[in-house]
C-alpha cells in the first residue's frame, strides 16, 4: 500500500522525505489487519498532543542562543547540513525536533557524513539527544576519523521524541560537504526482519510506519527495481603506460544490477598486456557459460571472454593499443569481483646504439622499444659535436617504425686554444706539436732572474 507524501514546508537542509521528492520509490508490504491499524492510530492521535507539551519544555532548555530551530512531526524524513550536498557555512547552529506519537520509536541514520575532524569534536560537530540526554556525538572523516563518524551507527531513541544539533565553528581549514541523515517513525522494523534477499536492501533500508524504503551509499544510485544499489561506471579512461583497473569496491562484493566500460588508450605504436591477479571471483553457473555476471575484452577486432567463476584468464597478450573491459552484473549475488594489471611494450624494436669514441650511453639495455630514450654523454674532456656545433647534451628517441629519431653525435677533444701572453715571460710546449688539445701542458718561465711567476698562473690547459 502507498502513502502520499507529507506536505511539509521546510527550508532545503531539513526537509521531510516524500514519493515527489526523492529519487526512492516505496516498497509496498502486507498492512496488519484493520482492527489493529485503526487501534493504534487511534490511541496515537489522543496521546499526540499529551506527548508534545513536555517535549517542547524539555527541549527549551537545551536549544542554544541563536540557533535556527525547526520542529518536524512527519513520520519519516531527511536532515542535511545547511547547502548538502555543497560544503556547510561557516558559524552555523541548527537544531532539528523530530516528534512523533506515543508509541513509537525514531531511528536515526546517517547517508553521508564529512565534518571538520577534532579533539573531543569541539569545533564543528553533530549531537544527537533524547529526553535531556545526549545519545552520541559525531564529527570528523569517513575516511580517516572512523572513531568519530557515525559510519553505520543506527541510534535510536528511548521514546517518541529524538532532536538533532548541528554547529559548526568561525574557520574551516579544508571544504568539508556536512552530512545526510533519515530519520523514521518505527513500530514493527521490516528491515530488521526481512530475510527474503530479492526484497531485501542492498545498503540502507529504512523503516517507516507501514513500509520500508532503501536508499544507497554517496556515489550510488538506485536501481529502478527500488531495492538494488548500482554504480555509474562508463567513464572509465586510463592512458598511462601502466596501471591497475577493478571491479567496483574490490575486494568486496562488488555492484548489483551494473554495467562497467573501462577504457584503456595508449598511443599508437604500443601493445597493451593485461593480468588479472589471482583474486578472482564472478558469479557463473554449472552448466551455463557465464550467463549471470562476466567480464568480457576487446581489443581491436579481437574479441575476448566472457570470464567468470573463480579461477582467472592467463595473461592476455593484445596486439592492440586500445583496449575496452566491459563488465556487467544482475541484480542478485554477493561475489568479490577481480582486479587487472596492464603493462605496455612498443610495438617495433630499436637496434642497439653504438656508443661514440670517448662516450657513453644511458639507460644501457638489451633491446630499445618504441618510446625509449637514450641520453648520449662524453667521457671528461670531451664535447659533443653534431653537424660542427657543440651541444651540452644529447637525447635520443626510439620510433614506432623501429628506427631512431636522429644519429649519436661525436665526442671530440677539447682544444683549449692559443695560451695567453705573460709580460718579461715566456710560453715553454712540453707536449709534442704545440699540442693545445685537452691533457696538454704548457709552462710559463720568467726571462730575468728578479721576476717570479705569480702563484694563480698554473699549469695549461685544464679540462
């Protein structure tokens, strides 16, 4: 049976969920017989308003100087922190009074949660309270401030009345997004008793007065049969030389009802390699060939796959630069998924450089693929010299025809040149010819016993 939406006016952070305003649809159940459903509503409609007035003395005292307040009487709804699912402002207190009749229960859950992280969470935090008591205080990262955050937490409240506090201090060193919560009105908890898996939620499933809804992890979307929790997973595109791609959340059970496209581009001239580790688990059948959840490659006009059970492909050797994984499940199972390393080699091979005379080469290999640099260097007192100009340095490049971009250049002697004059002093050769080419050595003598060669004169050249 469907309920209509409450109509409630409230501002965007405190809103009560309804069918028109959510993207959840309601799950319909069996409703208890009509004498017990009128019973109870009827006993809770007399002691409605005999439960609000000590609620709403009982919450005065608590509520702090300044701090916007709304009261919500709905049976089910949502609380987000002030702009959700946009960072929170700065200097904010906002408290939320969920009441309900006698009778019944409020749980609180929260979707969502990413606050500034403190000691003690004294700067911005949420508070949970009850009857004058507080029930739990949260703050921090999911990610990182797991003592602090409320994760999975269900709280539940002792009675009918349950009030949420919300503060945020004057400073935020990092863009923290608040949090997302739903509360409900329980009697008999659906989610809590429900055993058949092809109604069951695959993340939250919240209670509500003759009902249940589910809802999915942030970065999940519901699937149209309302319960399943299913991933966006097509924009997938990797184009580094190497890298690592998986099911979505291995190693755990990875997404219902999903359909996964991973790209994998490489310029061309190189060939893609792909390894899946030895983890492997998908979904198969006895008899059947992969007919449930499977993994499939193309690459290029080859085709490869499907791949399921638990034992992995061998290593797959593409002739391809580009290559698609597709991967697709149905909305049933609790398997682990696989995870795949891919590696790249070019396609043609360079031949072997030849160092130059009185040079060296680096990286020194056996083989040079597409891609490949070689820097070419000279031993001490040496130049490179290509087409009559000296360079610093020299690189060179491996093609994707197997050849290289350029030539290795020549390491050449250095010539120091004509040596300087010296005044009342002489330039004495001691190396054959005049020599002026690196290693070389001239000295400088004084022509008059009374002159003496000043010590910053040395020995020539130097390299």
């Amino acid at each position: 049976m469907l309920y209509p939406s409450p109509a409630v006016s409230i501002p965007n952070f405190a809103h009560a969920v309804g069918r028109s305003d959510v993207n959840t649809c309601w799950e319909s159940r069996v409703q208890r017989s009509s004498a017990v459903s009128h019973s109870k509503r009827d006993m809770a409609a007399t002691s409605a308003m005999m439960g609000v007035l000590p609620f709403l003395l009982d919450i005065l005292s608590m509520v702090p100087a300044g701090a916007q307040v709304f009261s919500l009487s709905d049976m089910y709804g949502t609380i987000n922190s002030p702009n959700f699912p946009e960072p929170y402002p700065k200097e904010a207190e906002v408290r939320w009074n969920i009441s309900v009749p006698d009778g019944f229960q409020i749980r609180l859950y929260f979707l969502h949660f990413d606050l500034e992280p403190s000691y003690l969470c004294e700067y911005d935090y949420v508070k949970v309270e009850a009857n004058g008591e507080e029930l739990a205080a949260f703050c921090g990262r999911e990610d990182s401030d797991t003592e602090q955050v409320p994760g999975e937490q269900v709280i539940s409240s002792p009675r009918n009345s349950l009030s949420v506090s919300f503060r945020s201090d004057f400073s935020n060193e990092e863009r923290f997004l608040g949090f997302e919560s739903h509360y409900s009105a329980i009697d008999v908890d659906e989610c809590r008793d429900r055993n058949d898996e092809d109604l069951a939620c695959d993340h939250f499933c919240h209670n509500y007065i003759g009902g249940y809804y589910c809802s999915c992890r942030y970065g999940y979307l519901l699937h149209s049969d309302n319960r399943t929790c299913r991933v966006e997973c097509s924009d997938n595109v990797f184009t580094e030389l190497s890298g690592v791609l998986s099911s979505s959340d291995f190693p755990n059970p990875y997404p219902k009802s999903s359909d996964c496209l991973y790209h994998i581009e490489l310029e061309d001239g190189f060939l893609l390699s792909l390894e899946f580790d030895d983890t492997f688990d998908i979904e198969d059948h006895p008899d059947v060939t992969c007919p449930y959840d499977y993994v499939k490659i193309q690459a290029g006009e080859k085709e490869y796959g499907p791949f399921c059970g638990d034992r992995p492909p061998g290593r797959i050797q593409t002739e391809s630069n580009k290559v698609q994984v597709f991967f697709h499940s149905d909305n049933s199972g609790e398997n682990i998924g696989w995870r795949l390393s891919y590696t790249s080699s070019g396609r043609s091979q360079c031949p072997v450089p030849v160092k130059p005379l009185y040079g060296q080469l680096d990286p020194v290999q056996i083989q040079y693929s597409f891609k490949d640099h070689v820097l070419v260097s000279c031993d001490p007192g040496y130049r490179l010299i290509r087409d009559g100009e000296e360079l610093e340095h020299f690189q060179i490049e491996c093609q994707k025809d197997g050849s290289w971009n350029s030539s290795v250049p020549l390491c050449k002697m250095v010539d120091c040149g004509t040596p300087g004059e010296v005044a009342m002093g002489d330039v004495i050769f001691e190396s054959p010819g005049n020599s002026t080419l690196f290693g070389s050595i001239i000295q400088y003598t004084c022509r008059e016993s009374m002159y003496q060669i000043h010590p910053k004169i040395n020995n020539y050249p130097q390299s």
